[in-house]
C-alpha cells in the first residue's frame, strides 16, 4: 500500500493510529497549545474531534517539507492538504509556502529555518574518531535527488578529485553503478558528524524539486566545524558570508573548479571553515532559534484568548 498509495501503513493501522490519539487525547489535561509535526495520516474527523475537545487551544501545525513542491504525492499529501484549513497556525520552511498555505486554506503562517542539534554538533573539530569507511576529501551525505545526481556524476566524470556519497537511492542510479566504490549506504548520528570532520570539504546540495533554499546541512556542517560548499541560494547567501564563513556555487564548473582551489589551499579553507562554526554556533542552534519562535506562539495564546490573561 505504501508503493500504491503513498502511506506508510496499512488503512488498518492508520485508523488505529486516529482512534488511539483520540483515545489519548480524551485521557489527557486540556491543552494550551496542541503540536502536531508532519500530521500526514491524521483524518479530517480526527481535527474535528479534537477540536471539538480542546476548543479553547492553539492548534498548530508543523511541516517542513512541501506538500506542493514536484517530490511529492500521494495520498497520505492530499489528505494533509484537505486539513489544511484545520490549523489555527502552521509554521513553514519556504516563503513560498505563505503563497501556497493560503491558497489551500491556511489561516496564519509563519516562517521558521530550524537549526542543529546541539548535544549532537557542538563538539571539538577533528575530535571524533576518523570513520573507517571514509576514504576521500570531499564528501556529500544525502539522497540521490534533483541536481545533486548531475552535480556528482559531473565531479567524476571531469575530475580526479577523490568524492564520497552517502546517502540512499543513490544504487538506482547511472553514476552509483558506474562508481560503485565511491558510495556508502547513509550515515547518521555521531558517525554522520565524523564524517563531516573528517572531510576537507563537505558539499550541500538542497532539492529544486521541493523548491528549497537550504537544509539541515545548511546548519550541520559548519556546526561540526566543517567547510561548507553549497549551491548558492538566497537563503545560504543569508545564512553566511561568502567566502568568509562558508563557499557557494552556481554550476558544476564553479563546483568543481572551488572544490581544486580549496584542495590546494588548507589555510584559507580551514580559517573560513572556522568562522562558519562560529557564525553557526552563535546564530543557528535550535535552543536559540526556537526561542523567538515559541515567544510568538505565546503571545498568539493570550492575543486570541485561548488562555486567561495574568
């Protein structure tokens, strides 16, 4: 059903999944604030009935993908898409998404980049064991997806430049096949953080398809300390100082032709990846990135009345 339909699950066990956070919902304190994170699988009734329980609370929607990019489809969307107009908020990745939420019936929306995981980036550079499996200076851990299959098959195919992928999907590939020592399966955790250490370069490539900007790589990289070299969007323009805190690219020439520049100069590379780690540990922490955020949905609790004034 999940290659047919899109759902991960049976339609028994997505109904089972509506009837137990009712059920949970019925046994719990009425809230000020109901979060629900990339709510796909929730039926329309199921808003309706909790609605219906906690009428005085903020409902609030979280969803960092897009429902509308070309990626995505299925069913499990068109339902997400249908409860839209459900949310009293839904806080969104792109700035098209305040287009594109209101068009299908959002109330309100507002606009959040996230951050890293401190515990997890916020440790020494180099200060992670070196991974057995990683065997070049340059790296890309993630899906095969959009650009980022043409950008990589280019770098072997023009260059010597010893390149690692991490990542899945990649095996359904030409490049994957043609390379096949060049690709590990995906890494995550401390592993994933190792890696980044442990690479000269670590590429952020971002999805077109889902029309974003940036992502989690966006902050992880230079967190771990690593040298970012990204496509060149608005948002990473935003995010860093080029080449100062981190290097952008617009074509797989200007990739490869910075990836051979900063392969031969350790100095540069290393000061600019350093000041990526500082400008990223200062500003994109989720701690801190998160504070402004729930102070907004504070004052919208007391501003529309679902909680008494002090």
């Amino acid at each position: 059903i999940y290659r047919i339909l899109g759902l991960p699950g049976t339609r028994k066990e997505i109904s089972l999944l509506n009837r137990s956070l009712l059920a949970a919902a019925k046994a719990a304190i009425s809230p000020d604030i109901v979060w629900l994170e990339w709510p796909k699988l929730l039926h329309g009734s199921t808003l309706t009935e909790l609605k219906k329980l906690w009428p005085r609370a903020l409902f609030v929607c979280f969803q960092d993908d897009n429902p509308f990019g070309c990626r995505e489809s299925g069913v499990a969307w068109s339902w997400f898409v249908k409860n839209i107009p459900f949310f009293d908020l839904h806080i969104v990745k792109r700035k098209t998404d305040h287009i594109t939420f209101g068009g299908a019936g959002a109330r309100e929306t507002i606009q959040y980049n996230g951050g890293y995981y401190e515990p997890l980036f916020d440790c020494p550079p180099r200060s992670l064991k070196r991974p057995s499996d990683l065997n070049a200076d340059v790296t890309f851990v993630g899906t095969a997806l959009d650009e980022r299959v043409k950008y990589v098959e280019y770098l072997f195919s023009k260059t010597d430049i010893a390149l690692q992928v991490f990542g899945g999907k990649w095996e359904r590939t030409h490049v994957a096949k043609r390379y096949s020592q060049s690709f590990r399966p995906i890494v995550n955790g401390r592993h994933y953080v190792a890696v980044i250490q442990h690479s000269a370069i670590s590429l952020g490539f971002v999805s077109s398809s889902n029309l974003d900007g940036f992502t989690m790589r966006t902050f992880e990289i230079p967190a771990a300390g690593g040298f970012f070299l990204a496509q060149r969007t608005d948002e990473h323009l935003s995010f860093y100082n080029e080449g100062k805190e981190a290097e952008f690219f617009s074509s797989e020439e200007e990739c490869m032709t910075k990836i051979k520049y900063y392969l031969r100069h350790d100095l540069e590379r290393t000061k600019i990846a350093h000041c990526g780690m500082d400008r990223c540990r200062r500003s994109y922490g989720l701690k801190k990135t998160m504070v402004p955020l729930l102070e907004q949905l504070e004052q919208k609790v007391i501003a529309n009345h679902h909680v008494s004034r002090p």
